[in-house]
C-alpha cells in the first residue's frame, strides 16, 4: 500500500513494529508478537488495534509464503498538528514480506564473532524494551560496525552496561547460571528472548564487558535468527561445541 507523506510515521518515527518468521507456512512465535505489539500500542497511547483481523491477514500471507518473515508495520496513521497527536487517530497498518538472510543458518551452526560498537545507546525508559520506528541509533550503529571485520556489534548504554547487538539480544552463561541484560532504560525486548525466558530461568541484570569476558557461553538472539552461539568477541575466543551442547538443552525450538 501507499503511504502518505503526511504520515505520522514516516514524519516522526511515531508507531511500531514487529518481524516474525514464517516457517512452513505458519507464524512463529505469533502470540509473543501480539503480546509485544499490545504493549506497545498501550505504552504509546494508540487506540484499540483489531488483531483478529490483522492475525487472519498475517496468516493468509504466511501460507502463501511457505518460509520467509512478516514484517508488521503500524503508524498513528496522519493527522495531528506538528508534533500533536489527532484526537481520533486511525492507524495505519503495513504488512511487506522478504526472505530470511543466507548467512543466518551458517551463524548458527559455525557461531558469530562479535566486536564492541564505538556507539552508545542513550537512555529514554519511556521507550525502553518496545520496538518503535525510531531506530536511528541502530543505523548508525550499523553504519559504523561497516569499518569492522566480525559479523557484529555489542552495543554498550550510556553507562557502560552491555545492552544488545546491533539486531538482537544476549545471553550470558557462566557457571550454569544464564544472564540477560536488563531492558528498564534502553534497548528491545526481542520476542525470542521473551520465548527463551518463559522456558529457562534467565535472571536479568546490568552487565559489563567484564562479565562477558568471564562468560563460558554467550548467544545473540532474535526471532529470525533463533539462538545463535557466539563465537568470538573482541579479541576472546568461545567453544562453539559448548555452545551449541547447551543450546540443545535450554532452546525450546528445538
């Protein structure tokens, strides 16, 4: 579909978004989205979204799709006075479709190697965990991880705290004990992350490249990708073999 130039979303980054993997015709993950998508429909003051309708559309896509990603697009639609929001805003919704990235399946089988982004995310707990169309940080942390010869960044907060990589959040194993970066001032509550949490006991916390460095197991994940081991960060090098023992255990994708 079109979208206007007057769109709130397009004019101020003002609306939200989720990718979900289709496999064999069918919605990964699906309700975790929907969860997330409430969430931010509520946090963001959007009015009531009609997700029977939108789950029946994602569903007819997905079967003619076979495997691939979704990805679900909702702007406050347009309206509204400068920065002002329209008193009855009518939400756009956008659906596009695209096939899962080539290097994903070799990732997770060989692990990543990762280096730390010279870029810091700030701090704004209004938005912190959702997925909203601002991701401006994200570019340009893309942008700037170009100069690096690893797969990806780590990214680090304001205060040196180990947030996410560019596209994905972290798992941090040391002793048995699984650790994930607590969300409350910045970053995305990725939808894989949330499915591992209700399946494991993750215990959330502020990390530092200390810890990582400690770490015997660490994994990037998002609900493309699933659990990938992490092979390599700056100059530390971690068994993959390990890794993938452990994701065995504790992935209930498997």
């Amino acid at each position: 579909m079109d979208i206007s130039h007057r769109d709130r979303g397009l004019n101020y980054g003002d609306g939200f978004f989720t990718t979900v993997k289709v496999d064999s015709g069918e919605l990964s993950l699906w309700d975790y989205h929907v969860a997330r998508l409430q969430e931010c429909e509520q946090r963001l003051g959007f009015p009531p979204l009609d997700y029977r309708n939108l789950t029946n559309q994602c569903i007819e896509i997905a079967k003619q799709r076979e495997s691939g990603f979704l990805k679900v697009l909702i702007t406050r639609g347009c309206g509204g006075r400068g920065y002002g929001v329209p008193e009855e805003p009518c939400p756009e919704i956008v659906i596009t479709q695209g096939g899962i990235p080539t290097h994903y399946q070799d990732w997770q089988i060989k692990g990543v190697s990762l280096d730390y982004s010279e870029i810091q995310l700030g701090h704004q707990p209004l938005f912190a965990g959702l997925k909203t169309l601002n991701r401006l940080e994200q570019v340009m942390i893309k942008q700037a991880a170009r100069k690096n010869s690893s797969d990806d960044v780590l990214v680090e907060d304001i205060s040196g705290h180990v947030i996410e990589s560019s596209a994905s959040n972290i798992l941090v194993v040391k002793n048995g004990i699984m650790r994930t970066p607590k969300l409350d001032m910045c970053g995305i509550s990725g939808v894989y992350l949330r499915h591992l949490c209700n399946h494991n006991e993750i215990l959330e916390g502020r990390l530092k490249r200390a810890d990582l460095a400690q770490a015997d197991v660490i994994f990037i994940c998002n609900s493309l990708m699933g659990l990938v081991p992490v092979k390599a960060l700056d100059k530390q090098v971690f068994d993959v073999q390990t890794a993938l023992q452990l994701k065995e255990e504790i992935d209930p994708s498997k």
